[in-house]
C-alpha cells in the first residue's frame, strides 16, 4: 500500500497532465477539429491504368504515289488544317486538265446542236409556209376545174405541191425533234463533264493529308518518298485536348462506382499534381486485367473496365502514360 504522501504527489501530478492537455487541446482547437473530423480514408478506391485520348490514324484516300512532303515528326503539335503530307500529284493535275478540257468540248457541241435546233426551226417555218402556199393554189385549181375554167393536169400538179410540201413540213419537224434531244443530250453530257472534272477536282485533293484537329503526332508511319497505296497509315494523331483515364476496378468495388462519379487522378510522371475528372463508361462485363496496367494487387482477379473522362487536361498528360485515380465509395447498391 502507497504511503500517504506518495498517493498525494501522484494525484497532483495527474491533475497537472491533465490541466496541460487541457490548455494544449484549447491552444489547438482548429487542428484537433480537423483530426477528428478528418475524411475515412478507407471510403475511397484506387484504381490503376493508363491515360488514353481521341487517336486517329491518317492515311491517303483512293490515290497512290510517293510522298514528296512530309513535314513533321512525332511529337511535334499540329493545328487543324495543316498540311501533314502530301504526294506527287503530277497524274492527278493531268486527269483535271483532261476533265477540263471534255467539259470545253461538251460546250462546243452544245453550241452546235443550240445551232441546227435554231436552223431546224427556221426550216419548220419556211415548211408551213410552203405547206400554206400549196393549199392555196390547189383550192384554186380545184375550183377552176369545177367551172369549167381549169385542167385537171393543172388541178394534179397543185395536188402533188401539197402532198410534197406536207412531207417536207413532217420530215423537218420530225428533224426539229431530233435537234432538240441533241441540244438536251449536250446540256445532259456538260453535267456529266462538270461531275468528272469535279470528282478529279476531289482525288487531286486527296494527295494532300491535313490534320482534322489540333493535337499532337504520336506515331509517324511512314517516310519521305515512299510509295504510298490507298489506306495506308502516314501518321497517328492524337487529341490531348480530350483524354482520359483507362482504368480497372475490382469486381468487389464494382457497386461502389456510378456515372458521372468524380474522381481524382494523378500520374507517376507529375506525383505532385492532381487532376480532376468524372467517370463516364463503365463496362458491363468483367475481364482478366490486362498486364500492361500497373495495379496495386496482384492481377489474378476479374474487373471492369471504366473511362474516367479529364476536366482540363494539360499538354503534359500522353497517351500511355501510367496513372491512378481516387474515388469516393459509395455504399454498395447506390443508385
């Protein structure tokens, strides 16, 4: 059993302990309330994979030759519209200059047919008069010969005018029919040139590639003078104005994840820096993970695949390059 004095200087010692922890927690109200209102830490998931972004692989479209301009590297950031590569066009100039010069000629046969359509009408008129005169004079060598004062040879022969003016009025009108098809035939094969000169207006333009959008090339394909076919891959451009996160989570997490989560993503190459974003894809079947992610587990479980899209990415984010994201958990079953 303590000695009287001893328990005495033990409770006033204790009583100081406790007065000091006192005025430290009042000295340090603010850190204290942050310590103990502090996030759980273990309500969130990590998740592993690598940033993707918007790609597109560009190649030469129905023509073939050699690449006389190729201007850029991989790596190098191009705008929209600017010039990627371009092939000797000398074939396809030809085949423009040739478009042309039918559609020239088509010209010089409209004007023509417009010509014997305009001369075929004048002969139509010429016929009905002719064909007017005839009937004049055979009404009047009939009548003669009714009264006595004519012939018959002279009433035959008006007859036979008639009958040959009226052949010659059908002949030329069916002729008039036929330069106005010839003149509908040339307008109808000047529409044809001015397609064929257009279309050869369009595989000229094909021998040069331009980017679709601002982005940066991330695989050059092919080189300077080589002969390129239809479809064949010059360059692959990638939009690092749109990327995101491909990431995988655990099949046991998968309830804890909704669209539209947000998230917070960081990079092994910028530790330092924070990235927000949202979850926009979440996959509807689970599979093996792939082995060029870098998880934190050991890749022998299934998981889902989910695109974390990036709010405001910087340049300095590429395809390829690892990262992680942190998400908020959600109690399973939330919709």
């Amino acid at each position: 059993m303590a000695a009287p004095g001893t328990l005495k200087l033990a409770l006033v010692a204790a009583a100081v302990v406790l007065l000091g922890g006192g005025a430290a927690a009042v000295r340090n109200y603010d850190a204290l309330v942050r310590w103990l209102t502090a996030p759980d830490h273990t309500a969130t998931i990590l998740v592993s994979g690598n940033i993707e972004a918007h790609q597109s692989v560009l190649g030469f479209k129905t023509v073939q030759s050699r690449i006389v301009e190729l201007p850029f590297n991989e790596g190098q950031w191009v705008k929209a519209g600017t010039l990627i590569s371009r092939l000797d066009d000398s074939d396809y100039r030809q085949q423009v200059m040739m478009a042309e010069a039918a559609l020239d000629v088509q010209h010089h046969q409209l004007a023509a047919a417009e010509q014997n359509l305009a001369a075929a009408k004048k002969t139509v008129e010429s016929d009905a008069a002719d064909l007017e005169l005839a009937k004049v004079q055979f009404s009047r060598a009939d009548d003669l010969m009714k009264k006595g004062a004519g012939t018959i040879e002279a009433r035959d022969q008006a007859s036979a005018v008639l009958k040959k003016a009226s052949a010659a009025s059908e002949r030329d009108q069916a002729l008039e029919t036929a330069a106005e098809r010839q003149v509908e035939l040339a307008r109808a094969n000047i529409r044809n040139a001015e397609e064929a000169l257009k279309l050869a207006g369009i595989v000229l333009g094909y021998t040069t590639l331009t980017a679709p959008f601002d982005g940066v090339i991330t695989v050059r394909q092919a080189e300077l003078g080589e002969i390129m076919v239809p479809g064949t891959p010059v360059v692959t451009l990638a939009d690092l104005d749109h990327i995101w996160l491909r990431a995988y989570i655990n099949e046991t997490d998968i309830g804890k994840i909704r669209l539209d989560q947000s998230a917070s993503v960081r990079t092994d190459t910028y530790p330092g820096k924070r990235y927000q974003g949202r979850v926009s894809f979440i996959s509807s079947s689970a599979e093996f993970t792939p082995k060029s992610v870098e998880t934190h587990a050991e890749r022998v479980t299934l998981v889902y695949r989910i695109k974390i899209d990036i709010d405001n990415p910087t340049h300095e984010l590429v395809p390829g390059m690892p990262a992680d994201a942190i998400l908020d958990a959600l109690p399973a079953g939330t919709p």
